[in-house]
C-alpha cells in the first residue's frame, strides 16, 4: 500500500513542478452588469407646477459612499442634487453672457443656503452605482422661480434691473365724480400703481407707470425731442401692435412711420413687460359698493409678444349709512390687489423670467474616466485643460477611487451646448491624446458622463 502511495506522488511530480512555473491567476474580473451608473437612475416623479411660482426641476446627482455609511451618501446626494435644481432655476433667469461671466459666484452664493429656494423635494429613484462606491439619485424638486429672482436682481444684482421693466398704465379715466366722498378718480389710480409699483420692486423687478417712465426721458435732450408729444393713446397703441396709420394715432404719428418705428424702440427700452389696468366701474348698491377692474400684462419685448395674463377682478364691501365713503373706497382698492397679488402678478413674475435667456450656459458636468491607469489620467488632464475655449472650461478632479477596479477617476468641467456635442468633443480630445474610449451614455437628466477605456488589440 505504501509503495503504490510512492508511485501516485511520484508521477505527480511532474504535475506539480509545471504547476509552480506559471503565474498566479487573474483576479476575478469585475461584472459589467454591476457597473451601474446614474444612467441607469431613473423615476417618475409626481410634482407638478401648480403655481407660476414654482419650477419643477428634476436632476440626477451622486455622492461618494465613505466607511459604507449609505445614510451620509444619500444626504450628501440630495443635498448635490438640490444645488444643481437651483442652479438650473437660475440659469433660466439670467442671460448668457451674465450666467457665464458670474457663475462661480451665483455657485458659492446659492450653495449657502439652498433650502431657502427649494419648496419642496422628492426622490423617484435610488440606487448604489460604481461598483457599488457612489450613491445616486434621481430627485425632483419644487424651485421657487420669484424666490431666487429676488436673489438674483435684488441681493446680488446680477441682473440689470432697469434692462427688465415694468411699465404700468390705467387705460380708461373716467370722468367720475367722487367729489362728494372727498376723492379723485386719480386717488384710485395712484393706489393701484402705488400697491403695483411697491409689490414688484419689493420681488426684485423694477416697475414703473406710464407717468414716470415719461419723466425719465426728460434728461436725455435727443429722446426729450423725438417722444415729448407721444400720448397714451399712441402708447397703448404701439403696445398692441397697431400701425402707424391706425385711428389711434395722431395726424403727425401717421405721417411719420420713422416715428412709429422709433417709438416702439423707445417703448423696448423703457419697459419689457406693461401692465394695462383698466378701472370698469365703482359702483353703489343697496348696501354695497362694487369696484370693478381688470387688468391685463402684455410682452413687448419679442416682435412675437402680447397679452399672456388677462384678469377681471369684482370686489364688493358692505357699507352702512354711518361709514366713512372714503375709506370704503380705500379698503376696496386694498381688497383688489390683494386678488391681484395672489392671481395676477404672479404671472407676471412667471413671464418676466423667461425674457432675455436665450443663448447657452455654461453647465457644471462630471467626465467619469473607468479603468484608465494614474498616468494615463495625468495625460487626460492636460489634454482636457489645453482644449479650454470659450464653451468648454476645465475646474477640477477627484481621484478617490484610482486605486479601485476598475480605477474611476472624474474631470469636472463647465460646456456651453448639447451633452452629446460634448460627449464628442471630450471623445476626439482623448484620440488626440491616444488615449481611446467608448461612446458614454448620453440621457436625459443626465450632468455626468462615464467614459470607458477602449481596449484596442495588438
């Protein structure tokens, strides 16, 4: 028995010896299928904009998950995700050209505070990606559009509040006689524009009436000349777009079509949205008095604008023979706008946050490099800064996780255009660079881009 056990170990010899010579087997390699990104982050959210105050804006975001704490990671996520939802808010309220000149400092100035714009948040979805090293999210949230245009025109003043006026005009005087209750029918119309001027101003937005708007010309000799005979007639005319041969203007304005021309000019300068308010009827009856009013919002800023808010509002209070007239009507004109206020100027706010944004934004995007070695990322870096332009700027990186495998390492960057126009730019840079990868994922909700080592054979 013993010799048979001699002659099995010694026939293994050989076995063993060609055993020893090869290299240790390669570490198990990791599954694609567990390489989840946020791409792969996706929900339906039920927020809805029930209000011209409010912006729904749903974001995807990511956060490290440190000593496997999914608790900090989730919060950390939500509180990434909440700073990009206000940045998109505000980039909808800015130009271009301010957004991009200004906006590390609308980054450091809204990330201090960031609950204070948000009504409300949701997460739709929820998952660990990365090898299980990063939480993402897909989250909703409730953007206070006024709130943060507030912000913008009147605490940081990045916005040129006099480039977004509100000119306000009562259109109908009537002939009233109020003289038995001691009042004008200009008391009631220098109330309204009083409650209309004081609300806006005080929700960032510069407002004006007609009145002061034509006072504020009177500095400037040139335009004194050109528009010191332009009445309010011509004005709403010019407003609702009329011709300069319309029977609302006068004999001179319709001879002249520079004049017209000019005017409108005049009228974009001054004012990019004008509130028409036009006082129906004050009227007694029985035991009530009823004021009537309806007002109107109209953009002028577009060849395309016009009348986007329309609302008739009547307001009645109880009077007895022993109450003061004068302070019935005054309480009536408060009781207006306060339904103006809660029905009205919010969309009005609405609209004038949608003038003037055109052009592209610099967006704050993530390039995830998978599997590229430390040098290789050092040569990435370089190619990715030398390729700065006007639309394309180089921030950061964070190299947390090179050591893990497959190595993830992130470039952060600002573009100014399509994500899958930078998912190509970013692509030819790294060919350029010899440093090969696939197509990334390009969708939706999407600030973060994995590029994936190209395994090219020999």
């Amino acid at each position: 028995m013993k010799i048979r056990n001699i002659a099995l170990l010694i026939a293994a010899i050989p076995l063993i010896a060609a055993g020893c010579g090869k290299s240790k087997p390669a570490t198990k390699p990791v599954i694609e299928e567990e390489f989840l990104t946020l791409a792969d982050v996706s929900g339906r959210t039920s927020f809805q904009e029930d209000s011209p105050d409010v912006r729904v804006i749903k974001v995807k975001a990511k956060a490290l998950i440190k000593k496997n704490d999914i608790r900090l990671a989730k919060k950390n996520a939500l509180q990434n995700a909440s700073k990009m939802a206000v940045e998109a808010m505000v980039r909808e309220l800015m130009t271009a050209d301010d957004y991009n000149r200004r906006y590390e400092e609308i980054e450091r100035y809204f990330s201090t505070n960031i609950d204070k714009y948000i009504v409300d948040r949701e997460v739709v979805a929820e998952k660990k990606i990365y090898n299980d090293k990063y939480y993402g999210i897909s989250a909703a949230f409730k953007v206070n559009r006024e709130v943060t245009l507030v912000a913008l025109q009147k605490d940081l003043r990045f916005i040129d509040a006099s480039g977004s006026t509100l000119i306000t005009i009562i259109t109908s005087k009537k002939d009233w006689d109020l003289s038995a209750i001691n009042y004008r029918f200009q008391d009631i119309e220098d109330m309204l524009m009083n409650q209309i001027q004081t609300d806006l101003n005080q929700r960032g937005l510069r407002a004006m009436d007609y009145r002061n708007a034509v006072i504020s010309m009177q500095t400037d000799e040139k335009k004194r000349a050109a528009y010191s005979k332009l009445s309010k007639e011509q004005f709403m005319a010019m407003v609702t777009g009329s011709s300069a041969r319309d029977e609302a203007f006068n004999q001179q304005v319709k001879e002249s079509e520079e004049f017209y021309t000019s005017g409108l000019t005049l009228l974009k300068q001054l004012a990019k949205v004008v509130v028409e308010v036009n006082i129906i009827s004050l009227s007694r009856k029985e035991d009530k008095v009823v004021l009537s009013v309806n007002v109107t919002a109209k953009n002028i800023s577009t060849a395309t604008g016009g009348a986007f808010a329309n609302e008739t509002f009547n307001i009645a209070r109880r009077t007895g023979a022993s109450a003061d007239p004068a302070a019935v009507v005054t309480q009536l004109v408060k009781d207006t706008y306060v339904e103006m206020r809660e029905k009205f100027v919010p969309q009005v706010i609405k609209e004038m946050s949608t003038i003037d944004v055109g052009g592209n934004k610099l967006i704050r995007y993530e390039l995830v490099m998978k599997g590229f070695d430390s040098r290789e990322f050092r040569n990435m870096r370089r190619a990715i800064n030398g390729a700065q332009a006007d639309n394309f700027r180089y921030l950061d990186y964070d190299n947390t996780l090179k050591e893990a495998n497959p190595s993830i390492n992130i470039l952060f960057v600002r573009y100014a255009g399509k994500l899958s126009a930078l998912a190509d730019d970013v692509l030819t840079i790294l060919d350029d660079a010899n440093l090969p990868a696939e197509d990334p994922i390009v969708a939706q909700d999407l600030t973060d881009l994995v590029f994936e080592k190209m395994i090219v054979d020999d």
